[in-house]
C-alpha cells in the first residue's frame, strides 16, 4: 500500500503539503497541487481513515443512527444526508438499531467520537440519557426531524411541524365532507413519559385538535399500530373498519400505515377512494407509486437532512464545552412547513359525492 511519505516524495514535497492538498486546508501553490495530485493518481494512493483519525483524534466520518432500514423513509434521509456530507468531506456511516435500545446503546459505544465525529439520530427509540451521556463526552449529537417544535429537547436538534401536517390532513377531509373518521397512530416509544401517545404524537395530536374544531365530533375511532409499517397499519385498519363499518375515512400518522390501510379495505371488498378515503403523512416514493396513489402531506425530508449535517458540522468546529448538552443554549432549527398533497386515494364520502353530482344539472342551467 501507497503511503502518504511515498506520495511527497515522488511529488517532491513535504508530507504536511500533501496532508494539506488532501484536506484542502493551508496554502498550496496550484503548481504544487497538481503535481501532488498526480503523484495521488500515479501511485494509487488512498487515505487510510483510521490512521487519519488516529493521527488528528477526530474521524472524517458522521455516524446516522436509524430506527429501522427497512422503513423507506430511513434510505430517502441518508440518501439526502449521506450527499450533504459528502459536500464538506465526511463519509457517513448508517446505524440501523432494528427499534433495539440495546444496539443503540452500543453503537454509541463503539462509534461515538472514534469511527464518527458526529452523530445524527433521527429515531426516539434512543434513550436521551445516553444520548445526553454521548454529547457530554464530547461527541456532538444532532436530533433529525425532532416532532414537537413548540417543546424542543435538550439536546441540539432539526424540527419539522408535525402537529400542523397532522392539522392539514384533518383540514383536506373535512373539506372533502369526511365527519366520520378513524385514526392509526403509528411508532409506539419506550419512554411513555415523554409520549404518552408515541413519538407520532404530535402528527395525532394536530389532526384531532383540528377535528375536534371544526365542530363535527369527535372522531370515531383510533387504533395504535403494533409497528410502524405496512403490516401494522393492515392489522390495526383492519380491526378498525371490522369494529366501526361506518367510516367513511382513514388517517395514518404515517405513510406505510396509510398503505396498510389501502390494503385492508381491498380486502375487506371496499374501493379506496369511493368507500375509503385514506391519507398518511411523510410523502415517502411508495405513497407516489402506489395505486391508487396516496394522498399524503410532504415533510421536507431533504431539507432536514441537508440542515441537520450543516447543524453538525457547526458543533463539531465549536470548542468542546459548546457543543455538550444545555438547556439554555442549545439550539433548534425549524424547517420549512410541511405540504398537502392530495392525489387519489381521497375523495368525497359516497353521500356527499351523490349529493354533489345531483346537484350539478341544477348548476348548468
């Protein structure tokens, strides 16, 4: 293997002008840079990261901790995370903790401030006592799409306003004339303390205060998925509609239970959206490619992520003492506001569809 020494000799120059030339850091003479960078290319050389990070006692990688890879969402955000990270030359790692503290608390461990210098958390499931316990030992942690604005954590975080997609969702039923609704509410938490509801709280939160506004009732039922998946919504819409037949809308706090849903009604005999009306929250590929395609309300996952690394890269050029958990100073960065996108898994309820088309002739002459 190509070493650095080998390099800034077949270039003629000091290994700390190679050092700089690979860091883009000091002042380096163009001249200098392409004969460095030719000598790079001619011998095949290849940083050795472990060796950096021992030799600087910091590691050119973030770690993003996940709850589960094979929930879409979690690929569309490192997708999104991995390239911002890239921007300002760092690799990242992606930790997928399977929803298990345990493996959680030994990525922390194992990764905090030796393979990553950072790290990006985007699921609840971690204990914040640990979390707290990996910032004070000088690892900055960054919570991605923390739900609750109006209650930040005590740890440094990027919010998205949860409660008003939830809020949107209700707002587009009820304008579709849905007063007879039920709800799946998704990801349920260890800490029970903190959500009562799980972490989808918020999202439920929004929609049953906007509901409940709007004077119609309450709403009529609302089940909590065993997991936030597919499958989940499938078992949790199923029991819903066998226990209340009359409702004529579905409301998932998240996408994967939404298409659960859609597949609950298809084999129940129902038409989504004649029957059922079905909405989710997120906005992930699969709302976009499923038939019918789901109406959902977009939270801006890109921007998130592409904040949440800038947010980390902040903390980690802070002195040490900066970036450590406090109350009082840490600081949250709120996203733009999520979107509604209605497509056609929504629609009137029967009756008032029937109601509207009857009318219609009426309208023409």
């Amino acid at each position: 293997m190509t070493t650095l020494n080998e390099v800034a000799l077949h270039a003629g120059v000091t290994p700390a002008t190679v050092s700089n030339v690979l860091r883009n850091r000091g002042r380096v003479g163009a001249a200098t840079r392409e004969r460095v960078l030719e000598a790079i290319r001619e011998l095949g050389y290849r940083p050795h990261l472990a060796a950096r990070a021992l030799a600087e006692g910091r590691a050119p990688t973030f770690a993003l901790m996940v709850s589960s890879i094979a929930n879409p969402f979690y690929p569309e955000f490192t997708l999104a995370a991995e390239r911002a990270a890239r921007t300002s030359g760092h690799f990242l790692i992606v930790c997928n903790t399977n929803d298990d503290q345990q493996i959680g608390r030994a990525y922390l461990e194992q990764i905090a401030g030796t393979l990553s210098e950072g790290l990006l958390v985007t699921n609840a499931e971690l204990a914040f006592d640990d979390l707290r316990a990996t910032a004070e030992r000088g690892t900055p942690v960054v919570l991605c799409m923390w739900e609750r604005p109006d209650d930040p954590p005590d740890l440094p975080c990027v919010a998205v306003d949860f409660s008003l997609a939830g809020s949107l969702a209700a707002q587009h039923l009820l304008e579709l004339g849905h007063t007879r609704v039920g709800a799946l509410v998704g990801s349920k938490s260890h800490d029970q303390d903190k959500w009562p509801c799980g972490i989808h709280g918020a999202r439920r939160d929004g929609f049953v205060a906007t509901f409940n506004a709007a004077g119609v009732g309450p709403l009529v039922a609302e089940f909590t998925c065993e997991s936030d998946t597919i499958r989940g919504g499938y078992d949790a819409a199923r029991q819903l509609l066998e226990t209340h037949p009359e409702i004529t809308a579905i409301f998932g706090t998240n996408d994967l239970p939404a298409l659960g849903a859609m597949h609950a009604a298809a084999d129940l005999g129902l038409s989504v959206p004649e029957d059922l009306s079905v909405i989710g929250i997120t906005d992930i590929q699969l709302a976009r490619d499923s038939r019918p395609a789901l109406s959902t309300v977009a939270v801006p996952t890109e921007e998130a992520a592409r904040m949440a690394v800038d947010l980390l890269r902040e903390l980690i050029e802070r002195a040490p003492h900066d970036t450590r958990a406090n109350p009082g100073s840490v600081p949250m960065l709120v996203t733009s506001a999520p979107v509604l996108v209605p497509r056609a898994s929504t629609a009137p309820p029967r009756r008032v569809a029937g109601a509207q088309r009857a009318r219609a002739p009426s309208r023409r002459r």
